[in-house]
C-alpha cells in the first residue's frame, strides 16, 4: 500500500483545506471545502460532551445529501460561529442547497474545547471562519499548530491537525484529517511509542526510542488529573472518492472511530465530545463488499496515522504562564 501524493486529505480529487488562526490568541478555525456541487456526507458522534452543528441533517433518514463544507472550530460552543463566515462565503459563489430567492450552503461544523489556554474571549467567529475558507487549497495540508489545533493538548502534550491518505487496490483513495485534542494519552506510556505509528506504512513515521528521562516526562504529561466536563474532544474528517450513500458515509465515520480508538486510550470520555464526519465525492463507482471492507479497514488506520502526524508535527507552545511541551521535543 501507499499513501497519495502529499498523504493527507486532499489527495482525495476535489477536496481543499485551509486554516485560520485567531489573532492573540490559542485557538482556530479548520474548513474542508467539498468539490463543486457539493459531496454526500455523514458523521458519528461517540464523545459524551460533543458541540455540534447540522449533524441531525446528516441522518441518512433526513433530507439533503450534499455538503458543502465541514468546518472544525476551537471555542467550545463559541466557535461554531465559524460556520456562519463559511456559509456566507459560500453563499457569495452561489453554492448551496437550492431554494425559492437563492441557495442554503449545508455546512455541518464541530468544536474542540481549547477555551482559557489563551485569554478566555479570544475565540473564532464568524470572521475566523471566513478567512480558514479564503485559504482553502488542495494540497499539502498544514498540520501541527494551525487552525483548529492551535489551542489543542492531547494527553498532556501540544495536540494539533494531522493528516494521512492511503491508495487501495484498484486506485481508490481514503483519506483523513483530524484535530487531536483528548484527554487520553496518545502514547503507549510503557515504550514512549505514539499509538497511531504503529498501523503507519512502510518509512513513514522515524523510529522514536525514548531514554528514561524523555518515558518519565511522558508519564508525568498523562497523569491523571481532574479536569471539568466537556473540555477536549477529538474530531475528524474522513474522505474518500468512491460512491457512497449517506449510510455509507455514516458507516465510514463510524470506522474512523476505530482509528481513534487504536490511537488515543482512553477515547470517547465523558470530557471529550469526539466526533468523525464522513464525505465522499462520487467520483469512482460504489464498491463492491470486498471493495467496502478494505475501505473501512483503511479508513480506521488512516485516522491513526493522522493523530501521529498531528502529534508528530506539533511545537511546543507557551501561553498564559502555562507550557505545553510537543512530542518531538521531548523524545528528541
């Protein structure tokens, strides 16, 4: 197997990225455009604290089919805002939802809880989300410290995006993207290895053998503290370009699920509201079943994979008083 071109999530055709951050503060905006005309969409929720925007549209008993973005937001339940620029600037292309007097862009959108590690009312808006739109580009992707993983801590260390890809027999591609900002720890506490690395492909992630010192910090980093409700989550976009319905798409996110689980211990907590959004673009003909089990199968590791990105690229960042050291920097 191997991974697209810049082996992240625009190497599914069609799909752009972009981030913005928010200016003197620790938080973001991440936007996943779909191609013209939209993408068929579905998510699954499983974190006990989610913040969450048009996820009921992406039932497969209800209505519309087509998304036009995803946006991920820091803010907690502030940062949904981020949407609103997104659906305005969509509207001003005329992309969206047909109706009588104009269009409805179909943005569903989620949050990740980064509030008070920058000063408390420096959070995404509107505007945030307009400008993560405005740079929205096919790839390579930013991954680290930007967009909605600006603010993110993931088990004790700097969280971040990441993102991976992955070609399957017969050419199809899955991908995904991720902002990885959990309670639990990413790192399997008795080696110093990221979980996530362990499902990666051939030369794609550096050996990491952590001395005592570096496995203690990591220790020390996820002990466990008592946090309040609700302030993490872990979310992701998974992508591919085969034809799926909205079932299929729910199915899909639900195999992203996987990924996070095999990444992240403990996931889906009563602190996190962890959520994966599924799109595809239609673009190759539906799968058969041996076909849609290998895209599930691929769609759980390319998810590992992009949190060890995600902490991979990440950089140690200092806000308020307060350090938050990256993976790197530590095992180095």
């Amino acid at each position: 197997m191997r991974t697209g071109t810049h082996n992240d999530l625009t190497d599914v055709p069609g799909l752009r990225v972009g981030h913005a951050q928010v200016g003197g503060g620790l938080s973001g905006t991440t936007v996943v455009v779909s191609p013209p005309g939209g993408a068929v969409g579905g998510v699954d929720v499983r974190g006990a604290a989610p913040g969450t925007r048009e996820t009921d549209l992406l039932d497969p008993r209800n209505t519309v089919t087509q998304v036009h973005a995803v946006v991920l937001s820091g803010g907690s339940a502030y940062g949904l805002a981020a949407a609103d620029g997104v659906m305005a600037r969509l509207e001003a292309a005329g992309v969206g939802f047909a109706v009588p007097g104009g269009v409805v862009p179909i943005v569903p959108a989620a949050v990740v809880f980064d509030l008070g590690r920058g000063p408390f009312d420096v959070r995404p808006d509107a505007a945030t989300g307009a400008a993560a739109y405005d740079a929205a580009r096919g790839g390579p992707v930013g991954q680290g410290v930007v967009g909605a993983g600006t603010g993110a801590v993931a088990g004790g260390l700097k969280g971040g995006v990441g993102s991976a890809s992955v070609v399957l027999d017969g050419g199809a591609m899955v991908a995904a993207l991720v902002v990885v900002n959990a309670i639990g720890s990413v790192v399997d506490l008795r080696t110093g290895e990221l979980h996530g690395a362990r499902v990666g492909l051939a030369g794609e992630f550096p050996p990491h053998v952590p001395d005592a010192a570096a496995l203690d910090e990591l220790r020390r980093a996820a002990a466990p503290s008592v946090p309040a409700l609700g302030t993490a989550t872990t979310l992701a976009v998974v992508a591919t370009d085969v034809t799926l319905d909205k079932s299929g798409c729910a199915r899909l996110a639900t195999m992203g699920h996987d990924g996070l689980a095999r990444a992240i211990s403990p996931v889906h907590t009563v602190l996190d509201g962890d959520t994966v959004f599924a799109l595809s673009t239609a673009a190759r003909r539906a799968p058969d079943l041996p076909e849609l089990v290998a895209l599930h199968a691929a769609a759980a590791d390319v998810v590992s994979r992009a949190i060890a990105h995600a902490l991979l690229a990440a950089t140690s960042v200092t806000s308020l008083g307060q350090t938050w050291r990256c993976y790197s920097e530590v095992v180095a």
